[in-house]
C-alpha cells in the first residue's frame, strides 16, 4: 500500500460504514411506517380480500337460493289457487 492510497482507503471506509449505516436506518423507518400503518389499519374496519371473496361466494349462494325459494313460493300459491277455485 502506497502512502497516497491510505487516504482513498480511510475515505472508501468511511463512505462504506456510512452506507451501512443508512441501510440500517432504511430498515428500522420501513419497520417504522410498517408499524404506524398497521395500527392505523387496525383502526377502521377493513377486510382481507380472501375474507370478501369468501363474502361474495356467500352471497351468490344466498341469493341462488332465495331466487329457488321465491320461485317455489309461486308454484304453491298457483297450486292453492287453482284448489281455491
């Protein structure tokens, strides 16, 4: 090592550490604003988007069977009128 590449060597090191330190800093904010959204989330009420789709399964099946339900629901009221009259 020459007398002129120590200087470049300290200043490389120093710009090395100062990387790893903003790394360091870099992943303690993302846990940071991580945390601060999550608790702001936790907040209000949302849904996971596995959780809705589940909902709308839920749903079409309802509905599936209410239209069956409402449609049988006229056949016996055609069926009582016809015994009615």
């Amino acid at each position: 090592m020459t007398h002129q590449q120590q200087p470049l060597d300290d200043i490389a090191e120093k710009i090395a550490g100062g990387i790893r330190m903003l790394g360091g800093l870099k992943q303690g904010a993302e846990a940071q604003v991580r945390g601060i959204v999550e608790n702001a989330l936790s907040q209000f009420d949302v849904v996971t988007h596995e959780r809705m789709q589940v909902q709308e399964v839920m749903l079409k099946k309802a509905k599936e069977e209410l239209h069956a339900l409402e449609a049988r629901v006229a056949e016996l009221e055609a069926a009582l009128k016809k015994l009615s009259q």
